[in-house]
C-alpha cells in the first residue's frame, strides 16, 4: 500500500489539494482534523494540566491556548510531546483500516510533515505551494488572524523553498481549482503507473 505524504505550508492551499485526492477515491488521513477531534476529546485533559485554563466544557479552547503560546513559545513542545503520540496512534489504525480494505494507495495529511521527521513514514512525498504574496493574503484574511500570528506560525514551519526542493511531486495552486484538479489527476495516474511498474517495491 502506497503512502502519499501532503504537505504545505500555512494558505498554501492543502487542504483544497487534499480534497480533490479524495475525489479521486483515495483515503485521505487528515492531521489537522484528528487534533481538532483529539482537542474535543482525550488529549483535552493533558493539554490542560500542561497549559492550566485551556479547557472549557471538555474541550481545549483553542484562542486560550494560542494565547498562552503566543507568550510562551517554547510551549510548543511541551504541547507536541502531548499530541504527536496520540496523532501517530490515529495515523497507525488508519493505515491498519485501509491496509485491510485492500487500498492500494492512501494519503496522510501532515502539515508538519519535514519538521516532524514524518517523510521517513511515506513513500512519497507531494508539496501543496503558492505564490508568497498569495499565501499571505489568504492567510491575513482569516478570523483572528495577525500579521504577528502568522509570522509566528511561519517561523516554525521549514522554509517553502526548502519544502519544493524536496518534494517528489509539486501542486501549485496559484491558479484556479480547475487547474489544481488537473494536476492532482495527473500525480495519480503517475502513481498508479509507477506501482503497476513496481517502483514501489517496499509500499
């Protein structure tokens, strides 16, 4: 079973590009959506004994921990040491789930895919850019979001240059969701290609 890791720097547009592998029909594993389920549920405990006030109702108030981050950065840590595990445990029974369906590729999401050692866990590797100007203005559009945040956030994520210079394969998505379409069909039919031809011996 081949293992299609997706990354992306933050506005990059993943998770456009990670919708229309899903289209396709290939499981997607999506990080981002398991934290979100991990914060509303069993990890909201233990971020709150690590980041005292970051829990309401059951569930970790994400503005509260940002903030306590923002003050804090060397919080992260303490935060992913929390996380990462229970992220990887949801990651391991996904591929179990799909492994045992029978699929013969499936996508894992990581946003963090290079500054967690991820790329070793793939077999693969597709990067989701775009123009900077662009990134910029989709990510200063959102909710909440500062020109400091996003300073902050870049600062922890590897260098796009650096993150295209190691990708197999490159989604740009400065141009319309049809073209992204088009070049997202065009890595699948390439893989397809490559495990009929067993290029992926190991997968």
């Amino acid at each position: 079973m081949l293992k299609i890791g997706l990354t992306g720097s933050i506005g990059m547009g993943k998770s456009t590009a990670a919708k229309l592998f899903a289209d396709t029909g290939i499981p997607v594993n999506d990080s981002d959506a398991v934290v979100h389920d991990l914060y509303a549920g069993e990890a909201a405990p233990l971020v709150n004994a690590a980041f005292p006030g970051t829990m309401k109702d059951g569930a970790v108030d994400r503005h509260e921990l940002g903030r306590q981050l923002a003050l804090d950065p060397a919080g992260f840590k303490r935060l992913e040491a929390i996380v990462h595990p229970l992220v990887r445990k949801r990651e391991t029974e996904f591929l179990e789930r799909q492994r045992a369906a029978g699929a013969d590729m499936v996508l894992l999401d990581i946003p963090l895919l290079f500054e967690t050692g991820a790329e070793a866990r793939v077999d693969v590797i597709v990067v989701v850019s775009t123009d900077p100007q662009i990134q910029r203005q989709r990510v200063l559009a959102r909710e909440d979001m500062t020109e400091e945040k996003f300073d902050m956030i870049l600062s922890r994520q590897t260098p796009d240059a650096e993150k295209r210079r190691r990708a197999d394969y490159l989604v740009d998505t400065s141009h319309s969701i049809a073209t992204t379409r088009e070049r997202v069909l065009e890595i699948v039919a390439d893989l397809k290609t490559r495990i009929a031809k067993g290029d992926f011996r190991n997968a």
